[in-house]
C-alpha cells in the first residue's frame, strides 16, 4: 500500500521561503504526475500545483505563479514544493497526491 510522507512544513514570516518534500514509500511513483494541494482553515482543499513522470510543470495555480516551484527526484521517490515569497494567504496544510492516497499533510504559517 502507498504511503506518502510530507515534511518541510512551519512558520515564517511574509517574505520567506519554505521548502516542503514529500517522500512515497513505492518507486512505481517515477511513471506517474503527482500533485501538491492546500487547504486553508473554512476553505476547500484546492490543486496548487502538478508536476508530470518526467519533472514537466504542467499546472500551477494562479496565486501561486512565480513564487512556487514543484520539482522531483525519482530517484528518491521524492516530490518537492520550494515556497518562495510567502504570504499569508498562503497559511494552510499542504498535501501531496499519488493517484487517490493522499499523505498527512504538513502544516505551512505564514504571519508576522
């Protein structure tokens, strides 16, 4: 059974940068797009960004253009979010997808 493991979640202020991982627990993850999501406190969990087998961005959410990167190491069965120029209306638990497992997601804050 898949297993998705987020990290990388915390606390920073507007302005900074987090970068969050997300490591599967079976390979078979390199043929496959995978997903990051959000869900902000009284908000519908939303799509930010998808990235294809072979690391091609395909999807970025709109808010998030220029500031948030999706990248991955197949090779570690790892999934990457870099977070840059946080705001706060970028608070929410952040989660990875691989078809339909999601991980536990992994808690962002972004607040002076």
């Amino acid at each position: 059974e898949m297993q998705l493991v987020e990290s990388g979640g915390g606390s920073v202020q507007p302005g900074g940068s987090l970068r969050l991982s997300c490591i599967a627990s079976e390979s078979r993850i390199r043929y496959y797009p995978m997903r990051w999501y959000r869900q902000a406190p009284g908000k519908e969990r939303e799509l930010v960004t998808l990235i294809t087998s072979d690391g091609v961005m395909q999807y970025l959410e709109d808010s998030v253009k220029g500031r948030f990167t999706i990248s991955r190491d197949n090779a570690k069965n790892t999934l990457y979010l870099q977070m840059d120029s946080l705001k706060p209306e970028d608070t929410a638990v952040y989660y990875c997808k691989f078809g339909s497992t999601w991980g536990q997601g992994t808690q962002v804050t972004v607040s002076s």
